[in-house]
C-alpha cells in the first residue's frame, strides 16, 4: 500500500492504516445513520462520490391486501389473521402533505412475537412502516446544535411562572444571572435552568 496507495475516482489517495474509501461501501448515504444526522439529496450524495440507494424502486413489489384505516383501533379487536396481511404505511397517502412521504418501501407485516408484545402490553397496531416509525422517534430528537440562552429561573418561579421551586437557590429572589449554551432552542416552551439551578431542585 505504502509504494502503491489506492486512489478513488476523485484522485483522493489513501495510505496503509487509513480508513477504507467510501466508494468501497456496499451500503449507500442514505441508508446509513450518517444520513439521519447529516441528510443530504440524492444530488448532493452523488456529487460528492457517495453510493445512493434508491428505495423507491422496491415500493410495488408487494401487493398490499390491508389499508391502515381497516386496522381495529384496539388490539383486543386484532386477531391472528393480521399476521397474513401485507399492511400499507400510512404515510403513502398521507393527509398533511397530501402525497407519498413513505420513508420505506410503503408496505410491512406483522410477525407473531409482535403482535404478542402489542397485546401483551396494550398497544395498538402501527400504522406506519418500520423506517416511517423510526424517523418520527428521531424526530424528537434535539438538533445538533446550540443555542446561547439565559438561565429560566426567575427567583421564585420559572420565568414562565408554571414551575415554582421548592428551595431557595444561590441567587435568592433574584433572576438567574447564569448563561450557557443548550440544545434547547429559545422559542421551545421546556423550562430550562443553568446546573446550579438544576441541581439545586433536584438535590
């Protein structure tokens, strides 16, 4: 490797140790996780030399035989029959957007152990693929990114006034006058104190 390094398509060169090129993956961006935090267009992935994987192409190849809005509300009301159906996503006629924004391939099935744990703990039937349910957990995520806030603690009381706190904090009746950076943005209604503040409710 030392007298002959590889080098990819865009004449970048790599040495002996060094990780292999991303032309190498089998997978493509955008069935990576990288894609989850980094999301990128189809364009954008192949400008930069990156396998794109077209999911889309496989949506089709199984004939739904349940639409989403046929599946009991409660799953005392499902049977194991469900587990022969090929269930379509909901979000292949999604009524916000008024189109397909399947993240998927548009359909799944439910395998027996499953359907044991919905009704073992109550749940109902999803009505979103298993990519489609996923995305809309890292929707809750915090964005990676920060924001320079003030401390919300008011004295007594939240700046918000829904929190009162339970112990007198180093400030006293005072505001806050800590500063920070925080993964909350301004604009969200979530109370946030600096550490002291923190700590001295939760202490």
């Amino acid at each position: 490797m030392k007298p002959k390094p590889y080098k990819d398509k865009a004449g970048i060169i790599y040495k002996y140790g060094e990780f292999f090129p991303i032309e190498l993956s089998p997978f493509g961006y955008n069935e990576t996780v990288a894609n989850e935090y980094f999301p990128m267009t189809k364009e954008e992935i192949e400008k930069k030399g990156y396998k794109y994987i077209d999911i889309k192409k496989y949506k089709g190849e199984y004939k739904v035989t349940m639409k989403t809005q046929d599946i009991p509300d409660h799953i005392k009301d499902v049977n194991d029959k469900i587990l022969k159906e090929v269930i379509e996503c909901a979000n292949i006629h999604n009524e916000e957007e008024k189109k397909d924004i399947c993240r998927g391939i548009g359909a799944f099935k439910i395998i027996p152990q499953e359907l044991e744990f919905y009704k073992k703990q109550n749940l109902p039937i999803p009505r979103l693929c298993p990519d489609c349910r996923h995305f809309e957990r890292i929707k809750q995520r915090n964005p990676l990114k920060l924001w320079h806030r003030k401390c919300t603690c008011g004295g007594k009381k939240s700046d918000n006034n829904v929190y009162e706190n339970i112990v007198e904090h180093f400030h006293k009746s005072e505001h806050c006058p800590n500063e920070f950076e925080t993964t909350y943005a301004p604009e969200r209604k979530e109370i946030v104190y600096c550490e002291q503040c923190y700590v001295s409710e939760v202490a």
